[in-house]
C-alpha cells in the first residue's frame, strides 16, 4: 500500500513570512519586501493623474472567456486617511487570498500548494505530437531541457540551475493527471519513479514549514 500524506492547506502556510522565502520562490514582481508588503494593490490616482487618492485591491481568475477580475478601492477621503485606507485595504487583500485559495506570494492558484515552494516560473509542456519538456519562461527570457535527453529530474535541474541558486535535493512541482499520462505514455518515466519525486517534493517541504515554525518558536 502507498503511504500517503494528508493534503496541505492554506493554514499550513500561515505561518510563512516573506524573510521565509528563497527569491526564486516568489513572484518575479514581488521580490522586494516593500513589493510583496503591496501585492496585489496599485494606486489610485485623481482626474490629475498626479496624486494617489487611495488604493485598489485586484485579482484576476480564469482565461478568456471565463475570466472574472475581482476588485475593490479603498479612498483616504472614506477610510479615515492614508492610514486608515491602506490598514482596510492589506486587510481586505488578505482575506481575498485565502477566499480565493491564493498562496500569498504567487499571483495565481497553483495546481498543489507545494508547488509554491518550487522555482516560480518552470512548467512542464505537453503538447501532442511533441515530446513533453520543461520550460522557464519569464518576460524575453526562456529556457527549455528535454526530459527525453536528461530525465525528469535532470532535465528540471538544468533549467532551474540556470536562473536559481537550487540544491541537488529541490523539489519538483507535483504534477497533474493530465501531466502524468503523458509522461507515462511517452515511456519518459514509470509510475514508480513519479511517485518517488512526488513523496521527495512532499516531504521536502514539509521540512521546510517545519524549520520555519521552529524557527518562530526560537525567535518568541
């Protein structure tokens, strides 16, 4: 019988901090303090388009035609002030991300929340009639590796070495029904070997949370 560990939940991220987080885990655009503190908030501006006025909460689900953008404006003139204004609207953007499912340093869901913790930006491609790969794709820049050349692991440790400071040990992202199955059909790996990097990726960061609970625990 496979062991299996209990899902992970969004409370069992709760305790993450931004000083928790290796860079290469975060959001490109919020890998500043002051940017991640402001995630998902941009300014509002008056008919001058000089002047902030007050602070717009946003976050946009879905693609095409079922994309739906959640918003709301929180003005210094009705919340008591800049202050007033930006404590309602920190706290509003709060409690939209853990409405949402939203870890709070990537912009959209993820497929597992482990995924989190792996490099942001590296997916796998499966697209018929071509083996599937691994590919970073950030603005201009984009890297691929074959897995059929360098194996699952191998092939994902190239392009995550090229643009983060990962150990031999990193976590793979968990991946779909759908990833899997091509995967297999490809002969690219066996359900064994899935299952292995699965309970690798699973544990690693388990641990992770870990240090970082015992860390607070040291610090109070």
């Amino acid at each position: 019988m496979r062991f299996a560990l209990a899902p992970l939940t969004l409370q069992d991220l709760a305790s993450v901090s931004y000083e928790d987080l290796d860079s290469f885990m975060v959001e490109q655009r919020w890998r500043t303090e002051l940017s991640f503190a402001q995630r998902r908030i941009t300014p509002r501006l008056d008919k001058s388009k000089v002047d902030i006025k007050g602070w717009r909460v946003s976050h946009e689900k879905g693609t095409g035609s079922t994309r739906d953008r959640i918003q709301k404006s929180f003005y210094f003139a009705s919340h008591d002030g800049f202050e007033g204004a930006t404590r309602n609207a920190h706290q509003y953007r709060d409690e939209l991300e853990l409405e949402q499912g939203l870890v709070s340093w990537r912009l959209r869901p993820v497929a597992a929340l482990e995924n989190a913790f792996c490099v942001h930006g590296i997916t796998l491609q499966c697209s018929p009639g071509r083996q599937p790969f691994w590919l970073y794709r950030e603005g201009s820049k984009r890297i691929t590796c074959s897995i059929s050349r360098y194996g699952l692991r191998g092939a994902y440790m190239e392009v995550a070495r090229a643009i983060a400071p990962v150990g031999n040990d990193a976590p793979l992202p968990l991946l779909t029904a759908d990833e899997i199955e091509s995967l297999v059909t490809a002969g690219l790996v066996t359900q064994e070997m899935l299952e292995a990097e699965e309970m690798n990726t699973q544990m690693w960061v388990r641990n992770y949370l870990l240090g970082v609970r015992n860390k607070s625990r040291k610090a109070a």
